[in-house]
C-alpha cells in the first residue's frame, strides 16, 4: 500500500528517490495531446520500455484508502459519468485525484518495482511539475505535451464520437454536454501544468498538429538522451 500521497518535501528523500529514478523518463502534460502516440514512437525506435499510468489507475483503486487518498477511494463507488454529473467543470478539476497528490505515491511504488537496467518512460498525464520536480536528477528527464484547444477539441471529439465509448465514460449523460465539460476541466488541468512548469523550470511542448509524430519524437529522445534506434 502506498504510504506516499506526494512526494516528501524533506530534501535527503528526495534525492534518494531522484537517484532511485534516475533511468525513468517522463510524458505528462494534458489530455489528448499525443503522449501516448510519442510513448509508442520511442519504445518502437528506442527500445524502451512504457509504463501507462492510465491504465495503472485501475488497479491504483484496489489500493487506495480513503484515509490517505479520500479522492481517489471516491471513485470506487462512482457510476460511469458519477464524477461529472451535478459538478461544474471547476468542480471536477477540484476533486481530481492527482492535482491532490494523491495518484503520485502510487505511481512511485510500481515505478520502484521495475527493473533499473533499462529506460522506463512513463506515459501519463496525471502527474504535475510540483509533484514530479522532487523525482527529477535533471529537468531533461521529462517533458510536459499541451495541446491547444482545438487540437484536443478534434481529439476528444472523434475519441467520444463512439456511442460504446461516450456511455462507457458518462453513462446515461448527454454526451455532448460531458464534452464541453471535460474539455474545460482539461484546460485549468493545463494552466495548473503550465504554471507550475514554469516554477520549476520544466519543458513544455505546444501540441496543435502541425508538427509530425515522428519529429516530435525524434525532439523528446533528443532531449530524454536516447541511444541509437533498435
């Protein structure tokens, strides 16, 4: 069980657990922005292997307790679409789990149980700077994707455009106005993320399309010291 909500902001942990991660490479960011299309170019031409916070979530739920992670425990007994219905946007965004802290010991834990002889890159939105800087032996170790408004509009428009896929999400909500709601939930995700970037001096990349997969990969291995492609 995770004993960690957010990293410990005694230094000496810190550096441990920086020195512990220090093979870990990170993708975070916003929503529909392309990590995991990045994820998959660097293990493809790289060899790395990805870790998908997304789907470790699911099994970050059979751990929690409310207790330590009261936000994270909640959505146990949520309904598809429980977490936005009756709530405003700004609402949602408050009662996110991971701008809490309380996804980040979590992800430390399965992190600390991979194998150290290789890079791991980690595809997962849900982490801040804040939380993440802590982690870090060099600002190069992780980049932060944004896309804009529209970009993240198309993406999320074609994901939900399958009715299977919109009542997996929200239910028996209208789809259309979980939408809109989710992508303004996602922006004050992304300003939070670009704000504290900021503070700690972490990389972040404009996402709108107009950049190829393959040379945004080519900027992140460069950046995250990749060796020869396999």
């Amino acid at each position: 069980m995770a004993r960690v909500t957010s990293p410990s902001s005694d230094s000496e942990t810190s550096r441990e657990l920086s020195d512990l991660l220090a093979h870990v490479r990170w993708i975070a960011g916003g929503t529909a922005s392309g990590k995991s299309t990045l994820a998959h170019l660097l293990a493809d031409q790289y060899g790395v292997e990805v870790y998908n916070g997304d789907r470790a979530e699911h099994g970050w739920l059979t751990r929690c307790t409310p207790q330590r992670h009261p936000r994270l425990s909640a959505m146990r007994r949520m309904p598809p679409g429980g977490m936005w219905a009756g709530r405003t946007a700004k609402e949602v965004f408050q009662a996110m789990a991971s701008l809490h802290g309380e996804t980040t010991g979590f992800l430390i834990e399965d992190l600390l149980a991979m194998p150290t002889d290789h890079i791991i890159l980690v595809d997962y939105f849900g982490i801040l700077p804040n939380h993440l800087a802590p982690l870090l032996c060099r600002p190069d170790q992780a980049v932060f994707l944004l896309p804009t408004p529209q970009f993240r509009q198309d993406a999320l428009g074609a994901r939900y455009a399958d009715p299977a896929r919109a009542r997996a999400t929200w239910g028996k909500n209208d789809p259309e106005a979980m939408l809109t709601k989710r992508l303004t939930r996602d922006a004050l995700w992304d300003e939070e993320v670009r704000r504290q970037a900021y503070d700690h001096r972490l990389d972040t990349i404009t996402v709108d399309g107009s950049t190829p997969a393959t040379d945004l990969a080519n900027q992140v291995a460069a950046r995250f010291g990749l060796g020869h492609r396999t």
